[in-house]
C-alpha cells in the first residue's frame, strides 16, 4: 500500500481511509476541505500507468468517460497531479457512493433473484445503449460484477459503474490483454481476436446477468481465469471446445435471453441492446423459439372474475375488536386511496401492500374482506383453490392480465387468500420453474402497484412459506400479525354474534369471555350457531345455560403449546423483518 491516508492534495482533499486496491490504483476516501463532504479519490502512481490508459493528451482515459455525465457514472469533482514523498501521482475525485458492490452483495446475501436482476440488467443495457448510441460511441469492453454499485444513499436503492477503466472510443485500438480485472467467462470470444463491439458489450452483460443471479460464471466449469494470465487464451480457446453449461436454476424465459446474448457468433446474438432489454423486460417473450407478443392475452381466473366485485355490506361495522387495526387501514390507506392528489402535496403515498398473518380463524380473511367493504373499491379475490385450478399454464400472463385489469378499474384492492399457496418461496429444480415463474411475475406485477392504483392484501398463516422477496419494501411491505382475540375482542364477538338473535337479555358477556381463553373468532361463531339451534329446537331464548353447555363440550382450537408455536414464528418473522429493513431494500431504479 501507499500508505497515502492522512495526507492533503493540493489543498484540496484531505486522505481519511484506504478503500480498496486494483492492479492499477488504489481508492481512498477523503474529505473534500471546502465543503467537508466525502469524495472518492482513485490514486495513479504515474511511473505505472500504462500508456494505453492515457488518452493523446496525457490525461487518463477514464475522465473523458466520467464527463459523459451518464446517471450511472459517479459524478466527476475534479482530477490533477501532485506529489508526495518525491513520488508522482494523478487523481480523479468523484462523488462517494455509500453502498457496496454487487459481488459484496452476493457474498454477503447470495445470488440476486430475478426481479433484482433483471433491475440490474436493464440498468447496464440502458448505459451500453446510450453508450453506443453517441457520434463517437464509446464501449463498455469489459465490467465486473466488482464495478457495478449498489448505492444505497437514497431510500431506493441505485445502481451506479466504477472504475471505467476498460471503456474506450469504438475507433481506439483497444487489446484484450488490456482488460483488466475480469475472467475470461466474461468475455467474448471475438475479443480475442482484439474485436470489439457492441456485440461482445452484450456478451458481456449477459455473462454478468447470468453471474448475479446464479451466483456463478456461465461457461463450461468454475474457472475463471483472469485475462492477465499469461495462458488466458489458449485456456480459453480449450474451454471453448466444451458445451455450454448454464444452470437450469433460471426460469425459463431469462434462461433462453441469456443463451442467446451468449452466442459464440455474434450474428445469433440479439441484433441490438435495445433488443436484448425489450427481451429482459418481456415486452417480448420467446416460446418454442416463437417471438410471442406479450401484450394481448385473456385472463381468466376461476369463473370469469376479471370483472371485479364491488363489495358491499357492513365493513368495518361487523368486526369484533381490533380498533388499532381498523384505525390504521383507514387513515393510512383508505383515505390515502380515496384522495391521492390531496396526499401527495403532503408527500403521503399509500404502501404498496399487506400481509395479514397469525393462527388460523382469527380473522385474517374476513378483515381482508371487509375491508373491501369499507373501502368501497373495486376488488378481487385470489384464493388458493382458483389458482391451482385455473393456472395450469400461461400463469404468468394470467397474471400480469389480472394486474392490468385492476389497474384499469383503479383504485382496486387485490386480495390473495391463503397466499403461501400463491407465491410460495422459490426453490430449485425442475419441478418447480412454472412456479418460481409465476412468483417472479408476481414480483414484478406488485412492486410499486400503489403507483397504479392498486393496493395488495394477502393473508397466511404460513407467513414462513412465502417467499421473502414478496414482503420486502415496496412489495408487500406492511407486515400484521392478527393474534387470537383477547378478553376483551372475545366479549366483543360474543355480543356481535348474539345482536340481533332471539336470546336471553341476561346473558354475563364478562363471563362467557373470561372461560374462553385460547377460543378463536371462528370458535366463537361456531359456539353461538350452535347454541342458537339448540335453542331453535326447544323454542326458547338462547340462554347463558345453553352457551354454557356448548362451551363445556367444545374444546377450543389452539391450545397454549399451539399458540406458542405462532409467537414464536411471529418472533422470527418479525426479527427477519428488522434485519431485512436494514440490510436490503429493493433495487428500484427507474425504467425508462
Ligand atoms: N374480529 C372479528 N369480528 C367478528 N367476527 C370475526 C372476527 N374475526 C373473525 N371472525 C369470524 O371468524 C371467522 C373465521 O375467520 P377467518 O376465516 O377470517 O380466519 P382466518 O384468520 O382467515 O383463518 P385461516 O388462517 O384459517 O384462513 C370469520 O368468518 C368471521 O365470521
Ligand atoms: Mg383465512
């Protein structure tokens, strides 16, 4: 090392802490004196510059790459000269990114799933595009997983490049011996016949997909030899001789986008980057080697219900209780629903979704029903049982189907019962792909509906089941457990239910609540029915006897070790849910 912490650069910028090495240069952080806030330095020591890296008039290539201004460049502070200890260096300054690289990020979390990727994927193709698109264009030659940034300054996170250093003008005479800090599973074969284009750009960003998302290099086996070595090549050359080998862990649809960026000619590569992003997206999807348009498909879910249902009845009126509960679904998203321009001048968006979770007849279902009630919107309902019956195939444009419908009848309240059957956690195999497919277009359907009008309400009592990329932030992101009633709710469903029945006018409410401990709503309702028919026979008031009586025989549906086994999976959950909050909030740049 340098050893260049403490020191100051032309009076400029103070050095604080060494960030991180590279064949070529070493990155610090430091404090920008006239502002005091953090820059990025990346320091040259000039005698190691490679002439290749300097541009006709002696300053490093990458600055004029960083001038372009591309979003996704970090901005340019200023770059210079200066000397230390007799030794001359050269800098460049730009802005300091909080976050961490997408290899830190598989490392740390493993492979990205397929929404995340797809982000990422876009973002890179979006840059190569503008890239390739200017008078003089310019080529990306070469990222790594290790210069693709996940900057999480802002409450969604961005992704940004660094270290450009193998971009070139299209017209340089660039080497592939030049590249630096990248395996040669990264790279294209024609690059090693020193031709680059924006063909061998797109290799390389499938290559990339295929790495985020696997956590792996595509081609042939583990090796991932840097293009340094002095065999890099002939090991190359070797290796090109065997057959592709890329996990069937991919959905199908990403799988086949991949291969074909991926093509050893680079005529059977997409014609273009935009082409290549049109497929990521699935604007286009590829079946049976047909090109599908993906924009006119019926949907059907069950019987006929892309009409949605306006529901009426009470509302919140028939739910027992849980007044913090309503509180909440009325302030915070009805009424937000109800008026959205007048929140937004507030700066009040409404969540995307919720999930409802706790033991089973609790109430989960039925809030989420009346809900609907309440609200007055537009709704459907998703049960299990329509699902599977209904999603034999093309589950995935059934879905998106059923998201533009709702989005068209805006606002609409999306209801999914029961939905660790719907989008249960992914898993590998097989077996499973339609499935995972299905749940990655669900993560991409319910990602930021609320933009669309749609609120999203699922219930389970599996919460553990689901997979965890649908509860994170901007996806179903509020999270309530719905606990079985206390004293208080109990005494309250027991004067529900007997309203308007024909029943004693004594009845101890006190008393019926306090001898159903661990009894929930459903048991409750299930007391009272059937006490009503007892007293329908005798053709007498229901009385405090008779409930009594049912009581008695009627053992409630959770008992203590029960309830303790959904504390504690609510324990888990919850704990899950603050380490995820801190660590991972989706990646949610723009698309353009
Ligand atoms: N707060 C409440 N007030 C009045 N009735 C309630 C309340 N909560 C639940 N119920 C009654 O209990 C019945 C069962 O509740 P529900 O089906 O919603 O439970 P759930 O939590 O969805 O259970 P599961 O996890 O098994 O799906 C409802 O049909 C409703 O009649
Ligand atoms: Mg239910």
């Amino acid at each position: 090392m340098w050893n260049l912490k403490g020191i100051e650069i032309n009076k400029l910028y103070k050095v604080k802490h060494f960030v991180e090495k590279t064949s070529y240069c070493e990155v610090y952080s430091a404090n920008e004196i006239a502002t005091s806030s953090m820059v990025n330095l990346s320091i040259y020591k000039k005698s190691e510059i490679a002439n290749d890296d300097l541009d006709d008039d002696g300053n490093l290539r990458e600055i004029q790459f960083l001038e372009i201004g591309i979003d996704a460049f970090p901005k340019l502070k200023t770059f210079g000269d200066f000397k230390h200890e007799n030794i001359d260096y050269s800098y460049i300054a730009t802005e300091f990114i909080v976050g961490e690289s997408v290899s830190d990020r598989i490392k740390r979390l493993g492979p990205l799933d397929e929404y995340d990727t797809v982000k990422i994927a876009l973002k890179l193709c979006e840059v190569a595009e503008k890239l390739h698109s200017r008078s003089k264009p310019v080529l990306i030659n070469g990222l790594s997983a290790d210069n693709i940034i996940i900057d999480m300054s802002q409450s969604e996170e961005q992704i940004k490049f660094r270290n450009l250093i193998n971009m070139r003008l299209m017209s340089d005479n660039f080497k592939y011996n030049y590249i630096d800090g990248l395996s040669i599973n990264q790279v294209a074969p024609e690059v090693f016949e020193n031709n680059f284009s924006p063909k061998s750009d797109q290799f390389n960003i499938g290559a990339l997909v295929y790495q985020i998302h696997t956590g792996s290099f595509p081609l042939f086996s583990d090796e991932s030899i840097n293009l340094k070595h002095p065999d890099a090549k002939d090991r190359f050359l070797e290796f090109r001789n065997d057959a592709y080998s890329l996990s069937n862990n991919i959905s199908t649809e990403l799988r086949s986008v991949i291969q074909k960026s991926l093509s050893k000619d680079p005529n059977e590569r997409y014609d273009s980057i935009t082409e290549l992003s049109r497929y990521l997206n699935k604007e286009r999807i590829i079946e049976g080697g047909e090109t599908l348009d993906n924009s006119n498909t019926e949907f059907n879910i069950g019987e006929n219900k892309s009409e949605p249902l306006v529901k009426r009845g009470n509302g919140f009126a028939d739910i027992a209780g849980m007044d913090e509960l309503k509180n909440t679904l009325k302030s915070k998203i009805i009424e937000v629903i109800k008026r959205p321009e007048h929140f937004k001048k507030y700066g009040v968006t409404i969540p995307n979704g919720m999930l409802l979770y706790g033991p089973p007849g609790c109430g989960k279902t039925f809030i989420s029903e009346k809900f609907c009630e309440e609200a007055g919107f537009n709704f459907f309902l998703v049960k299990t049982s329509d699902v599977t019956s209904t999603y034999k195939s093309g589950g995935e444009q059934k879905i998106g189907q059923l998201f533009k419908d709702a989005a068209n009848n805006a606002p609409t309240v999306i209801c999914f019962d029961e939905v660790d059957g719907i989008m249960p956690k992914r898993q590998s195999g097989e077996s499973s792909q339609h499935k995972n497919s299905e749940v990655n277009e669900y993560l991409s359907q319910i990602n930021k509906c609320s933009e669309r009008g749609i609120f999203v309400i699922a219930t389970t009592n599996k919460p553990d089941m689901i997979d965890t990329a649908i509860l994170r932030t901007g996806r179903l992101e509020v999270h309530v457990y719905v606990p079985p009633p206390g004293n208080i709710a109990r005494k309250k469903i027991f004067e529900l239910y007997l309203k308007n029945r024909y029943a004693d006018n004594n009845i101890d409410y006190d008393k019926l609540a306090s001898i159903t401990n661990n009894y929930v709503a459903s048991d409750i309702e299930f007391i009272i029915n059937s006490a009503s028919h007892t007293a329908a026979i005798k053709e007498t008031p229901i009385s405090m006897d008779i409930i009594l009586d049912v009581i008695k025989e009627f053992k409630p549906s959770l008992n203590e070790e029960k309830l303790k086994e959904y504390e504690a999976a609510r324990k888990t959950f919850e704990n899950n849910d603050k380490s995820d909050n801190n660590s991972r909030t989706p990646i949610g740049f723009r698309r353009n």
